[in-house]
C-alpha cells in the first residue's frame, strides 16, 4: 500500500521535468530582426604601427620625482637673529615642568605685593608672583590682577630662531 503514494509522487514529480518551449515568442522576435536588417561587413582593424625606439634626452635634468631636488628648491629663508632667547643657564623653577594648559589660576593674595595662586596637575597650590616664571614655554610673569596672570613667553620660530608671544593665565571658576 505504502507503494502507491511514492510511485504517484514520482510520476507527479517527473512530468515536472518536461522541457516546456517558454522562449518560442523570443527566437520569433531574433529571427525577425535579423530578416529585417541588412548587415554589412565589419571595416578590417588597423593596422598597429611598427615599434620606433626614443631615446632618453632628459638624464641631465631634475627628476620630477625626486623628494630632495624639490626640498631644496624651496630653500627656508636666512635665520635672522633678533637677540630673543631664553635664558638657558638659570635654574628653572618648580612650575617651568608643566604645560600652561595643564596650570589653573584659583585666586590671589595681598603679602608684600599680590601673588597668584596657582593649582598644579597632583592638586597641590602654589604661590607665584612677579617675576616669576611659569610653563614649558619659559613664560615669565609680568603682570598679576585679580582675575589673570599676564606672561611673556619665549617660543622657537620656524628658522632656528626664537620670538616673544604674550600669553595669559585666567582664573579658573
């Protein structure tokens, strides 16, 4: 009995395989076409010309690729001493080893003239005054109010040389 359902579903199965003529509309339409249109030859390729060899001119000259040949067509300009640099032989203070960025002014005191009071990066503060120098960029203290540190600092150029730059320190809310 259980023969029957399996010889059915084979028979069912097989005649789904019959090869069904889907693509007679298209081969109508190709054969058509080609009836329709005349054709004519193809034009033949060119012929490719015979190899002529060059010969390199241009050895004597700069290679355009050559990093160094272009470094020093753009030579830096002469260095011109302005007599501006740090003084390197004083001993540096405590907070000459921090960044000004990394320094935070939280307030002022009146002793022998006003000190600032400066909070540096492991919490503790200290006291600076005029005259002082403070940050990586031997900034020196020229002016103290309550609320900002006014400093000059000594910074290298791009020549080998060094400027002034005004800088400032403001208090921290």
């Amino acid at each position: 009995m259980s023969r029957i359902p399996v010889a059915l579903l084979s028979a069912l199965l097989l005649c789904g395989c019959e090869p069904a003529d889907n693509t007679a509309d298209l081969r109508d339409f190709v054969a058509l076409t080609k009836a329709s249109s005349p054709g004519r030859a193809l034009d033949p390729l060119p012929q490719p010309q015979p190899y002529q060899p060059v010969a390199y001119s241009a050895q004597d000259l700069k290679s355009p690729f050559a990093i160094a040949s272009m470094l020093k067509a753009q030579a830096a300009p002469p260095r011109i001493d302005n007599g501006i640099r740090p003084d390197l032989d004083r001993p540096r203070e405590e907070l000459e080893k921090y960044s000004l960025g990394s320094l935070k002014m939280v307030g002022t005191l009146e002793r022998d003239g006003r000190l600032a009071l400066i909070r540096v990066p492991d919490g503790t503060v200290q006291t600076v005054q005029v005259g002082n120098f403070i940050g990586t960029d031997y900034g020196k203290i020229l002016q103290i109010s309550d609320n900002r540190i006014e400093l000059l600092e000594i910074v290298p150029d791009n020549n080998g040389g060094w400027v002034e730059r005004r800088n400032a320190l403001t208090l921290a809310e």
